[in-house]
C-alpha cells in the first residue's frame, strides 16, 4: 500500500482548518494543522510534507513570509497559497518566492485539490514564466474590469444626482412661476375691482344729480 501524501495546512481560521482536514483526509491524504506560521515552522522542524497549504494573511506572519522563512531552512516542497485578497503585487510576490499556485477565497474544494493534484505530480517546485505571466495578465484584467464597473456605477450615481438636481430647481421655478402668475391675476382682479367701484360711484353721482 503506498504511503499517504503529507500535507501541511496552516491558517489562522479554525474552521478553515478543520474543513480542510475533513475534507484531505477522506482523500486519503496525512494532514496536520497549523494556526500561525510560528506554528507551522514548529512543524517543520521535526516532519516533511508534500504540499503546503498556507493561507496569505495572517497575524504576526503572513504566507510569504513563511514561505521565504521555509525556503531559507531548505524545505523543498510545494506551496499553494490561500488568499481572500489578492492583490498583483502579493501574487507576484508569491509566485517569485517560489509558490507552486494560488487560490482566491471562497474557493471550491475540488478546485483546492485539483491544484494540490497537480502540484504532487509536478516533477520540480518552480516558478514557470509563461504562467506567471498569464497568472499577472489574468488579475490585471480583473482588477481593471473591477476599476471599470466601480467608474460606471459612479458616473450612474452622479447622473441621478444631477437628475435631482434638476428636478429640485425645476420644482422650484415653476413653484415661483406659479406664485408670480397667482399675484398677477389677483392684482388684475383688484385693478378691475376698483375700476368697477369707481364706475359704480360715478353712476350714483350722476343718477342722484339727476333726480334732483
């Protein structure tokens, strides 16, 4: 029967961790577990795996760090990077470093292991150029189309504003409009009343002049 595959898991998410146990172990792989790179280091001081799944951002030390920290002590060993913030200079970094791969969370764990596959059967721990390249290429369109919809949501949020805007001013306007026409007609009602009263008055004067 050949001997389980190691593999070494270290985040700082206890569920994390404990998903991805359950989940490697019924694969038939060997897991420990590690919360911090401190942890994992520990670890490595008396064991070898052949992968490593370490998550990007972590307290006192983060995923490259304890890659660069692993590779100066001589662990040759695949390391798959977990992050939920990925950034093209972290990416870069990673994979210059000397990751294996990257994944973005929340991710699907037969995706995980698909590349954990994929680094097991890889005959050398590596960077290979074309897909560093196509890996750069790829986050770089992604964060340009996200640049883009952030931009169009706001020109679509400023147009609503002037919409607004408008309507307020337009509101306003037609409100003084109809103030002014309002005070036109009453002054020409008054006008016309009194031009009535005088003409009443007149009539009075000349049909009690007359009588007499």
């Amino acid at each position: 029967m050949p001997d389980k595959k190691k593999l070494l898991i270290v985040d700082d998410e206890l569920f994390i961790r404990e998903l991805l146990d359950e989940y490697f172990t019924k694969q038939s792989y060997e897991v420990d577990l590690a919360e911090s790179g401190g942890a994992a280091l520990s670890l490595l001081g008396g064991r070898t795996y052949d992968v490593a799944l370490v998550d990007f951002k972590m307290p006192e030390m983060n995923g490259i760090e304890l890659l660069r920290l692993i590779s100066e002590r001589g662990h040759q060993m695949p390391f798959i990077l977990m992050t939920g913030y990925p950034t093209v200079n972290s990416v870069v970094s990673a994979l210059r470093q000397g990751a294996f791969d990257y994944i973005v969370k929340p991710f699907r764990l037969n995706e995980l292991s698909t590349i954990v596959t994929r680094a097991l059967l890889a005959p050398r721990v590596e960077v290979d150029q074309e897909v560093l390249k196509e890996k750069i290429a790829l986050l770089r369109q992604e964060n340009l189309e996200l640049k883009q919809q952030t931009m169009l949501a706001l020109q679509q949020t400023r147009r609503r504003e002037f919409a607004f805007e408008q309507l307020a001013d337009t509101s306003y306007s037609e409100r003084q409009m109809t103030g002014e026409v309002a005070e036109s007609i009453i002054d020409g009602l008054q006008k016309q009343r009194r031009q009535m009263d005088n003409r009443l008055k007149e009539n009075k004067s000349t049909f009690l002049h007359n009588i007499t």
